[in-house]
C-alpha cells in the first residue's frame, strides 16, 4: 500500500537554475512523511510527537535525481514503506509531476526514539502494527 500526497511547488523552492533545489527535496519528503502518518494510522505526527514523546529520524538515507522541478510544478508523492523492524522503519518515496513523469526517488530509513531520553526504543504496538498493516496492504 502506498500513501498518495501532492504539492505545489513554490518560488522560494527554486534555485537560480529556476528548478527546485536539491535539499529541498528531502524537505518535501519529511513534509510528506508527517502528512502520511494520519493515513498510516490515524494519528497525526504532532500528536506523536508531542502527546506521545516519540520521533522518528533519519539514520540512513539516499536518494536518485531523475528530472527537475520547475516553479508552479505540482509534485505528487507516492510514498510507502519497505520493512518495519522492532525499532526501525524503511520509507521509499518516488516524487513525479504533473504529468507523471519520475523526478526523484529516495529511502530513508528512521528508528523510533524515546524524545525525553533521544534513545532507540521499540515501536510501540499502536504504531507498530499500523505500519506493518500499512506495508502489507
């Protein structure tokens, strides 16, 4: 199963070349993956992070340019999960325009950490089966 999202892109995106800036790129890819998380599991990352006391970053990352972004663009995310560990989690994110033509693509693997202590901790049950039903649809 995948999460669909999209976005306009926006002047302040675009770089002199007047395509979307490589970092912003993975701005938009956490942008996306807070949004997923209500679709995930019906719980927004706000919520997760600020009732819950829990993140989750990044620890590895990667990612393939394929084709710019211009302004006024629209970038429609298709955004899924590879593997769920006991603390860890895969993303994969494939970014295409309007027209669907394939811009990007990238994996970001995150662990779930305890915010008061920043330590690794197991992804609680609630979270846990969520993304594992999430990956198996």
């Amino acid at each position: 199963m995948s999460v669909e999202l999209t976005r306009r892109v926006d002047w302040p995106m675009i770089d002199p070349a007047q395509v979307v800036y490589y970092p912003i790129y993975w701005d938009l890819a956490h942008r996306f993956f807070e949004e997923s998380w209500d679709e995930i599991c019906g719980i927004s990352y706000p919520v997760i992070i600020n009732e819950h006391r829990l993140g989750f970053p990044a620890v590895s990352t990667s990612s393939t340019h394929h084709s710019p972004l211009r302004y006024g663009d629209t970038v429609c995310c298709t955004l899924s999960v590879s593997k769920v560990g006991k603390s860890s989690t895969v993303w994969n994110y494939s970014f295409s325009d309007q027209t669907g033509r394939l811009v990007w693509t990238g994996e970001v693997t995150t662990v779930c950490v305890n915010l008061e202590t920043f330590e690794s901790i197991e992804i609680p049950s609630i979270f846990a089966d969520a993304l594992h039903n999430f990956r198996e649809n």
